[in-house]
C-alpha cells in the first residue's frame, strides 16, 4: 500500500509539472499566433523590409509548429498519466474496503453475530468491491491495449 501511495503522489507531481508546461506551451502558441498576426503590418507599412517579415514569419512558423506538435505531445502524456493515477486510486479505494469488510467481519465474529447494520455493511463493502474491481481491471487492461497497440504501431 506504501508503494502504491508513493506512485500516486509521484503521478500527480508529474500531473502539476504537465499543468504547468501546458500553460507555458498555450502562452508561447497564443504569443507565436499574435506575432504572425503582426509580422504582415511591419512589412505593409514599411517597419521592417518586406524580406525580413518574410523570414520573420517563416521562423514564427516553425516555432509555433513545434509548440504545437510539443503540445500534442504532452497532452498524450498527461491523459495517460491521469489513467495510470485512475487505475492506481480505484485499487487503493479497493483495498481499503477489503479493509474495511474484514474489520467489520471481526467486529461481527467477536459480538457472536452479525446486526442487521453490520450486515448492510458487509453486502455494501462487498458490492463495493466487486463492482470497482472489475473497474480497475478494465482501466488497467485498457492502459495495457493501448501499450500493445502503440508497441505495434511504432
């Protein structure tokens, strides 16, 4: 369960540095589209030689192609991260009502029988279980086909 906590905690680190890059990335495309937006002015009223808004422009190209491949890039890494911290939260909140539903059992067996409460909220943890288990497998075997298929398509 410690492992589990600490690979949660070093996703969300990694989720709060993607939030920030995104941010970074979103001001360079918006500053990139304001310049391409300017550049043809320069050279329309004479501020810059029309060769050098030309050059301008195909620079501001470039680097606005690349903040938003960049941008593409990073948004595939933080779905995927968001995946993983998914799958890991609901096995933790899993385990701890397999937790929960032994303490309850002991509780049950150590008064001699089980209460109508006590046995509300064992079929309650039980549901609970059974019903997030299978999503957590099918996020987990979700994660696992999208690593197949990006293995073979790479």
């Amino acid at each position: 369960m410690v492992e589990m906590n600490q690979a949660m905690a070093r996703l969300r680190l990694v989720l709060a540095e993607i939030h920030h890059r995104e941010t970074q990335l979103e001001q360079q495309i918006r500053q990139f589209r304001l310049q391409q937006q300017r550049l043809p002015r320069q050279a329309i009223y004479g501020r810059a030689p029309l060769d050098l808004s030309l050059a301008a422009l195909g620079e501001v190209e470039e680097r606005l192609d690349d903040a938003r491949a960049n941008h593409k890039r990073l948004l595939s890494i933080k779905k995927r991260a968001e995946e993983e911290l998914k799958a890991l939260e609901l096995t933790r909140q899993v385990e701890d009502a397999k937790a929960a539903l032994r303490t309850v059992r002991q509780q049950a067996r150590v008064s001699g029988e089980a209460d109508g409460e006590a046995s509300a909220e064992i079929r309650r943890l039980e549901q609970f279980i059974a019903e997030y288990s299978k999503v957590a497998e099918r996020a987990i075997t979700e994660m696992a086909m999208a690593d197949l298929e990006e293995r073979s398509g790479s």
